[in-house]
C-alpha cells in the first residue's frame, strides 16, 4: 500500500516568514511528485510539481526533493496571509498518473 | 481560461438511492479521473479512464460505481445504491496526457453527496 505522510498540523507562522511543510513517501520507485494547496470547501489547485533530487524555485514556492530519504518538501517565502490554506502532498502512484494524497498540513499565516 | 466543470454543486440522496454526478473535462484533455474526500479527511482515488474505458481504479471503487463517457464532453460516476458512508465531496480532474505521470491534473470544484 503506497502511502504519503504529513503532518496535520496546523502550522503557525507571522506574515512574511518562511513556512516549511514536509512530507514523505513509501513507494521508493515513486518518481514525480506535486504539492497543491486546498482551501476550505474548494478544489486542490496544483502549486508545484518536482520529478528531480534537488531543489525548484517558482516565485516564492521552493519544492525540494530528496529520493535517498524519501522526502519532499514545500518552502513558501515572505507568507501571506492569503497563503492560508491545507497544502496537499501528492505522488502519482499508477501508470496513468493517478494521485495518492497525504492528508495535508494546515498553515495559518498571522497579519 | 478552460476549466473542469461538475454539476452539481451539492446533491442529497436517500440510502439505496442511486445517483450521477456529472462532470465536463477540459475540451483537449483525454485522461479523466474520479476522487473523493471525506470530509476531513485525504483525498481519494477512485478511477482513471482513457479512450472509453477505466484504466486503474482503486479498492473503493466496488460494484456499486461506474464510470461512462456518454458523449463527447460528459464523464460521469454512478453510484447504485448510495451507503451513508458514500457521503463526501467528489471531485472529477482531466490531463492531457496521464500516461507520463507528469502531467498536471487539472480539479473540478467538486460535487458534495450528502446520503441520508
């Protein structure tokens, strides 16, 4: 059973901080990975998306990957408190892409 | 901008009743999804279907879902008779191209069952 692990939180941060969210992953052989962000009642809504050990920067969101440990990871800098929202970690687990979802984490930025 | 369309938005049924949420995918898109969410909890896969058949789906999807693509724009999720636990939100997504797995699902706004 392939699987994704987050922690729930919620996870606090000021306004203009760095928030960092985690996840891990069970499928070793798993190879692209995607981090959406779902506010309450709404759809997930894809922020970025990582296939390679390594770091990717897109504006203020750094996904990092790291296949030896298992592990992404979503940096979001200067927050705000727009950035409010449950981030969803998803690996695609089947040969048509489908997507296994970890719980998500909550972040609430404070004004 | 193309978007994934879901109607309708909320739909309350009685157990045992049986019920279709409809979904529109974007117009180039040939890879269609189902998930679901309980509320609070993850996200759920249930089926994939490309070029008029299901491709994957998971251990939820039982008997009692199917999936068609009755026309060219419409994919719909029949459940035959709906269980209290059946009650979620139901989101349907479309890809270009699933079969890389590196092709980004694009979400409907989901349809919210409510089973009575």
């Amino acid at each position: 059973q392939k699987e994704v692990e987050q922690n729930s939180g919620p996870l606090s941060v000021p306004e203009g901080a760095i928030a960092s969210l985690n996840c891990t992953y069970s499928d070793r052989g798993s190879q692209s990975f995607f981090w959406y962000r779902q506010y309450s009642g709404k759809s997930p809504e894809l922020i970025m998306f990582i296939y390679s050990n390594g770091d990717k920067e897109d504006g203020r969101f750094t996904a990092q990957l790291n296949k030896a440990s298992q592990y992404v990871s979503l940096l979001i800098r200067d927050s705000q408190p727009s950035d409010s929202a449950t981030y969803l970690c998803a690996v695609a687990g089947g040969s048509q892409g489908n997507l296994i979802f970890g719980k998500g984490t909550k972040l609430s930025v404070k004004p | 901008e193309p978007e994934v369309t879901q109607t309708p938005s909320h739909q309350v049924t009685q157990m045992g009743q049986e019920v279709i949420l409809r979904c529109v995918p974007i117009s180039n898109h040939l890879y269609f999804y189902w998930y679901r969410q309980i509320l609070g909890q993850k996200v759920e896969f249930l089926v994939s279907f490309y070029n008029n058949e299901i491709s994957e789906k998971s251990e939820i999807f039982d008997d009692q879902f199917s999936v068609e693509r009755p026309d060219g724009s419409n994919f719909t999720l029949k459940i035959r008779s709906t269980k209290l636990e059946d009650s979620a939100m139901y989101f349907c997504a479309s890809s270009e191209a699933g079969d890389s797995s590196f092709d980004e699902q694009f979400f409907g706004p989901g349809t919210r069952l409510t089973v009575l």
